[in-house]
C-alpha cells in the first residue's frame, strides 16, 4: 500500500533543509532570514532569525515580489 505524505512534515524537512540567509543590513537584534524553496506553490520562506524554530512566513513568487515593494515603500514601518 502507498503511504500519502503528511504535508506538514514534508513542508518541515524542506524548511530544515533550506539555504537560510540574513541580509548584510540586518542590525543584531533586528534580523530576519529569507530562504528560496525550490518546488511547491511556496517560493519564499521568510523567519526571524532569534527564533528559527517558530512561525515562518510562506509567499509564491507575487506576494514575495509584494512584500518586498512594500517594504522598501515603508508600509510596514512602525514609527
């Protein structure tokens, strides 16, 4: 018999496998990782690098392209 995959694992292993980097501008409390996932409706991941096991941002290729146009717009600017 054929055993289906849990989803939520598979996405788990992609994750742990992933090539994470931090961006050159990051500040020591205020970094973030981003990693490319080959395959998949998910594009990019994007974590916070003080808590690399906790929530991870998923995006295609759109909403990658978005979130970085926002932020460099300043529309996720606290201040």
């Amino acid at each position: 018999m054929n055993e289906i995959p849990d989803m939520s694992s598979v996405l788990a292993r992609r994750l742990a496998d992933a090539p994470w980097r931090t961006s050159t501008r990051s500040q020591t409390s205020n970094c973030v990782e981003v990693a490319p996932l080959p395959g998949g409706p998910a594009a990019v991941a994007l974590r916070d690098s003080k808590d690399r096991g906790g929530p991870v941002l998923l995006f295609d290729r759109a909403g990658w392209a978005g979130f970085i146009a926002g932020t460099k717009n300043g529309q996720f600017d606290l201040s």
